[in-house]
C-alpha cells in the first residue's frame, strides 16, 4: 500500500472514531442506550481499519472516556492529512523530474 493510501485509511478510521463518540455523546441521557464501542487494528500491506460494535449491555455513557476519544481522532485526522500531504507533494516532485 502507498503512503496515500495509508493517509487515506487513516482518515477514514478517525472519522468512523469520532462518529461513534459523538453518537455516544449525543444519546449519554437515552435510557438504556448501548454505547458504541470502537476498535481500530492496522492492516497487512499498511493502513488501519476501524469498526465498530454495539455495547451487548446498556450502560451510561463515560465522558470523559469519549472527550479522550474525540481529541485522539482530531490528532489522527490531522497526522493522516500530513501523509497524505507529504505523498502529494511527493509525486509532484516525481512529476517534475520526468517532465
């Protein structure tokens, strides 16, 4: 896998990471909500993927745990947008020698 597609992969996971967290956020005060729980695992050949599942047993929501999780996906976004930049930047300098 290419450094723009592990940046890519990257960026998707934090968002599939902060869309559960501010699901969690959003329904902390539903009675008997099951939270989503996020799981993120890297994959052969480079990239990460991250799934989700449904909590089995309603609980409330910790959020202090989700406030965690959000900041850790902002810092993931903006890692996989340096790879993803620093790939750009790099085929156009690839670009630039064969032309």
């Amino acid at each position: 896998m290419d450094a723009f597609a592990n940046g890519l992969s990257g960026v998707q996971s934090a968002g599939v990471r902060l869309a559960a967290s501010a699901h969690n956020v959003a329904n902390s005060l539903t009675p008997g909500f099951h939270p989503l729980r996020t799981t993120q695992a890297s994959v052969e050949g480079g990239g990460s993927v991250a799934r989700v599942e449904r909590d089995p047993e309603p609980r409330g929501v910790d959020l202090g745990r989700e406030v965690v999780s959000q900041i850790q996906a902002g810092f993931q976004f903006r890692a996989s947008l340096r790879v993803l930049a620093a790939s750009a930047d790099t085929r156009g300098a690839l670009l630039d020698i064969f032309s």
